[in-house]
C-alpha cells in the first residue's frame, strides 16, 4: 500500500524523545523494564498512604519537582534532535499537565491555572510560545502530539515539542482511592483475570515533532515517524467509557486512514489497559470493531502494568514505550497477568518480550469524558 | 445563521481563522447577572461543571432545539472546554479534605477533572467528536479558535462546541463553531 502523508501534507517524524518514569530516570530503563514486563511498584514515600487501600505506585525517589523535571526532559528532547537555541525559541511548546496541587492551597485570588506551567516551562526551556496547557486527563499528552502533527501536516509549523508530566502526589491519590479505582492486590493486571484495578505512577516525557522535510534539512535523524492520528468521544456516560466502544472504535479507524495503512499492517499495539474491570472490556471491544478479525492476531499489551497510570503524561510515556518497542524489536509485556479472560479476545504479549520487526504500531489512550485517542507510530 | 441570547452582537473575531464561522453563540449569565446556572446531578462543591453545562445548553437549543443533536451532525460535534486557572472549586474541595485528614468524598472524583464536565455536555447532547480541555496562556477566545481550527482542519469535526469558563467572575460562554459557508455571489 501507498504510504499516505498525514492528513495529505507534510511527514511528522520524531527527531528527540526523552522520558523518566518509576522505571528509572531515562527512556532506556523505561524501555527495558516494560519490556521484560518488569514492574516499578513500591510503596510511597511521599506522603502518608498508609491510610488507602494500597500504598503502592511507581516512582522515582524522592520528592522530584514536576517544573523541573519537565525542563530537564525537555532539555534531553532538544539535544537529541540537535536543536540549538535558536532553534528551540521557534518551536511552539505544547503541555500535558493538570495543574499543582500547592496552587490549589492558594487563596482563590492567587491561584494560577495549568497554562501559567505551560508558559513558565516554555520560558525555562528556551522554548517558542506555549499557546496553552491541555488537561484533557488521560488523553491530555496523546490529543496534544495530534494536534502538534496536525500543525505540522498543515504547513502550521515546521515544528513542535511536546511535554508531558505527573508525578505521584496526595490529592490525585486520595481520589482515585475514594473512586474505587486502585488495585488492592498491588498489582497491574491490564485484559488478565483478576484484575483489580490501576495503580498511579511517575511519568515525565518530551518529544521533538517536525516536518520530514525540516529534520532532513537540519540533518537530523528521525527515530520513528507519527504516521496517523485520532481523536473521538462515546458521548456515554461522563467517567464510563462506551461498553461497546464507539469512540475509541473511530479514533483508531481514522488513525488508520490518516495513515494509509489496514489492520494488517499494524504489528503492536500499546494499549491504554488501566487494568480495570469495565475499561479494558470496552477497549478490548473498540479494538475488535476497530480492526476486525487482526484484533485476535495482533500483539497487545498495557505498559502501565509496570509503570503505572501516569494521568496527563499516559499518552507520551506510552509513545515512549512504543517508539522504543519498534525501535529494539522487542514488544512488551503485559505484566501483572493471571491467567484468561476469555471474553476480551486479545494477543497479550506474556512471558518475554517478543521479538518481532514491526513497521508500524498503535497506541491508544482513553479518558474521562468519553474521550479517545490512537496514534499510529512508524518505524524509521 | 449567527444568533445570540444576548442582544449585542457577537463580539467573536473570526479574522484570524479561516473557515470557520459562529453557528450559535450564548453568554452565561447575559442580560440577568443575578442568574444562576441550573444545578447538574451528580457535580458538587463547585460552579465550574453547571456554569459549562448551562451555557452549552443555551448555545446549543438555538440550534438543536431540544436534546439530543441530531445524529449525523452530533457525531461530527467536538467539545472544546476552556478555562484559564480550571476548576477552582473542585481543587478546592479535594485540597481542604486532605489538609483536614477528612475521608475524599468519592464523587469529587468522578468530577476531578475538567473532561468530566465536557463528558456531561457530550452526553447530553449527542456529541461524539474529540473532548478536548485546555488552560490558555494568553487571550482564551483567541486560543480556543485556534483549537477549534486545528479539530476541523484535522478533520476530526466538522462543528465545534467552545466553552469558555472562568469561575470568580462566574461567567462562561459557549460558541457552537462550524465550516464557514462558501460565498456564492
């Protein structure tokens, strides 16, 4: 089949990635934990959790400063594609993030919103303009790389870097816990029997996105390539993902269009697998409308089971771990499992890492809201 | 078609984005400040979701009439939510439970985030393009357009419902956003 060019406009390739996670404080060990299926879960230090119904999550050590770490992996981002400075204060910067819960400790008249991050960030980094900060949850850090492709498909900009970050803290904690959300086993068993629920992790990561064009005129070096993109809503129930779907269903049918490419072509998918008893049946459900009978051939599995649901940062660390997947071939798995659930009809990645060459994967993420995204990522 | 709950004219400045014109707009509270926002089920503690809620409903009933949007159009509908500083009372209301040692009630979880109240307008309504949230730096009318430029020009939405909030001042307004109409003279 015919490579197809975004949405008809320029190719979108990677030419920096950069992430840290409860995996350790580099894109390698992440890499290479979710391979193995080796999962970070530890208890945590940074607050009292002794109170909830678990105390576990994957986290660096200590107490890391989110503004910080995002400068810091931004800084890695833009030296692996080479940007020099004059280069990085062109490049719009868009940010995944929720906001500071010491902001929220403010008084009212005080308070500033996730976007002054943004745009405290972009000044820090030496970065262009951050127009904004999404906070679109689970699907904030995978709906801003589509809108970033979709300013460099269009002729928007020649480039865009991304940032992404959550970092474990009490607030965000305490609410999942009242949710009900978290597995009580300590463990996350995304698709298997059993499966209790997610637990929250550490999650910091920065990608450099350009023009095909712009990276080989810089005399960059791509390491994968965005090749499709999509976003949908179930339009359901407000927290609930659609048990049959539906969003999800068209993210991934026009990520694979905007690609050119079927679901035969599709050897990996990184699942948004939170581990949840309802969210990974209506993702298994989206996949099987989505990609017909390849939905029972193509190897799946959920990195969050070792590295935890990382909240606004999901879809870029999960991007990460894909890149990397197509980048060593060697595809994750799924950790956490204990044995079938017979009703999903998934591929799970189990045991080790397998080894295959994959040209093209997906990665998928879904949120409160009924929001969905797919990614479709190229090996270069 | 532009209409508005006001009796001014828009003041939305499309000069900046091409193809794209306002369907429908409404300003919460308007004419009547002493207005409030209808209470929505299942949302506590905070302003942020009904006043989003209210104004998507009057935008979109000038439209739509009642709710549901009829399907092929709702299916192509993004929500936009906007809101520079989020949801002040909901952040509020966790951070004092945790300062208190007090139990998290659950269902501040389930409104935790801004998605939830995009969520809520979405089902309502029928809207099954992409929910987006963001928190603008700098003009939020301006920066919402050119959201809302970017879903249609992606072609993920052909209509785009903008809903622009800030609590404090109480205020939202919500712009529902569509191709504009090619000239034919």
């Amino acid at each position: 089949m015919a490579e197809a060019h975004g949405a008809g406009g320029a190719d979108v390739v990677v030419t920096g990635l950069a992430a840290i996670a409860g995996t350790g404080w580099d894109l390698a060990a992440l890499g290479e934990r979710t391979a193995a299926g080796d999962p970070a879960f530890t208890p945590v230090t940074r607050f009292d959790a002794g109170r909830y119904r678990t105390d576990l999550a994957a986290q660096l050590p200590g107490d890391p400063v989110l503004a910080d770490e995002l400068v810091a992996i931004l800084d890695r981002a833009c030296a692996q594609a080479g940007l020099g400075a004059d280069e990085r204060v062109v490049s719009p910067l868009l940010v995944a993030v929720h906001g500071d819960p010491a902001v929220a400790r403010l008084p009212e008249s005080d308070r500033t919103g996730p976007g002054a991050i943004a745009d405290a960030i972009a000044r820090r980094a030496g970065l262009g303009p951050a127009p904004r900060a999404y906070m679109t949850a689970c699907v904030a850090a995978s709906t801003a790389v589509a809108d970033a492709a979709t300013m460099i498909s269009h002729g928007r900009a020649h480039r865009v870097v991304v940032a992404a970050g959550y970092l474990v803290e009490q607030d965000n904690f305490a609410l999942f816990d009242a949710g009900r959300s978290l597995a009580t086993d300590g463990h996350v068993r995304p698709f298997s029997a059993g499966r209790q629920g997610m637990l929250l992790g550490d999650g910091v990561a920065a990608v450099v996105l350009e023009s095909a064009e712009e990276a080989a005129r810089r005399g960059a070096t791509p390491v994968a390539r965005i090749a499709g993109w999509g976003r949908a809503g179930d339009a359901h129930h407000i927290t609930q993902p659609d048990p049959e779907g539906g969003g999800m269903t068209r993210a991934v049918t026009a990520a694979l269009r905007k690609a050119g490419r079927v679901p035969a072509d599709i050897g990996y998918i990184n699942a948004h697998g939170t581990g949840t008893a309802q969210s990974d049946a209506a993702e298994a459900a989206a996949l099987h409308r989505a990609l017909g009978t390849e939905a029972a051939r193509i190897p799946v599995s959920s990195s969050k089971s070792v590295h935890g649901h990382t909240l606004q940062a999901g879809g870029l660390l999960e991007l990460a771990v894909t890149v990397h997947a197509l980048r060593t071939g060697r595809l994750p798995v799924n950790a956490g499992y204990a044995g079938p659930d017979e009703s999903l009809g998934l591929n799970l990645v189990l045991g080790r890492p397998w080894e295959r060459e994959v040209d093209h994967a997906l990665t998928v993420n879904s949120a409160f809201g009924g929001a969905n995204t797919a990614l479709v990522v190229a090996r270069v | 078609m532009t209409t508005t709950t006001d009796t001014a004219l828009s003041v939305v400045d499309l000069s900046t984005v091409d193809g794209l014109t306002v369907l429908a707009e409404a300003r919460f509270p308007g004419a009547d400040p002493s207005r409030q926002p209808a209470p929505l089920p299942g949302f506590v503690s905070s302003s942020f979701a009904p006043l989003i809620a209210q104004a998507a409903d009057d935008c979109l009933r000038q439209v739509h009439g009642e709710a549901p949007a009829p399907a092929d159009r709702g299916d192509r509908t993004a929500v936009v939510v906007v809101s520079v500083r989020g949801d002040l009372g909901t952040a509020t209301a966790v951070a004092a439970a945790i300062e208190a040692g007090k139990r998290m009630p659950p269902i501040l979880f389930f409104q935790s985030v801004a998605n939830s109240a995009a969520g809520r307008v979405a089902v309502t309504w029928g809207l099954r393009g992409p929910v987006v949230c963001t928190s603008p730096v700098g003009d939020p009318l301006a920066d919402a357009l050119a959201v809302a430029d970017l879903l249609v020009v992606d072609e993920a939405a052909d209509e785009v419902l903008v809903v622009l909030v800030e609590q404090g001042a109480e205020q939202a307004t919500a712009l529902l956003l569509g191709h504009r109409a090619p000239t034919t003279e």
